[in-house]
C-alpha cells in the first residue's frame, strides 16, 4: 500500500516536472503563436506548441524581429536580436527572455 502511494507521488511530481511554465514561472498564461507565454512574463522553453497542444489556433500570429529592443515585449509576437544572435523578449519586469533554438 506504502509502495503504491509513493509511486503515484513519484509519477505526479515528474509529469508536473515536464509541463511548460512549471515551477516559478506560474503557469501558463496563454499562447504566443506556437510558445508559450508564462505567468511570470517570459516565454516557456518547451519544444512543444502551444496552439496545438491548448487548441487556441486563433492566437496564431506571424512573428516579427527587431533590430532594437522597442516593441519586443514577451506576448507582442515580435522578438529582438541580442548581440551574440540571440532572439529574445522583454519581460513586464524588464529581463530577456531567450526564444529556444
């Protein structure tokens, strides 16, 4: 009976584990396109696709990047270019979030 329940503890806490936006990021917000926008602000670094897996194909939007870091706020379905090419939004609190390759 012991086994049994500390087997099921063990498999919730590894599927909680491998969602989008777990941990201190909240949760899902809503669909950015195909990522995943998170409580928190940032975009989720999951390979899977949010519209696909949420349903929510009328978020889909075509994504724009800028040069400068005007108007690339996490959720607006544009990104900015780092220095060393990587593709990022601004957070509500002002931190960069990294699009996953």
């Amino acid at each position: 009976m012991i086994l049994l329940l500390l087997l099921c503890v063990i498999s919730v806490s590894a599927w909680a584990g491998n969602t989008p936006c777990s941990g201190k990021k909240g949760g899902i917000d809503r669909c950015d396109g195909d990522l995943f926008l998170c409580n928190d602000g940032s975009i989720s670094a999951s390979k899977k696709s949010c519209s696909a897996l949420l349903g929510d194909r009328s978020q889909a939007r075509p994504q724009t990047v800028l040069k400068s870091a005007d108007g690339c706020a996490c959720g607006s379905s544009s990104f900015c270019t780092g220095p060393r090419g990587g593709v990022y939004c601004l957070t509500p609190s002002g931190n960069k979030s990294y699009k996953r390759k």
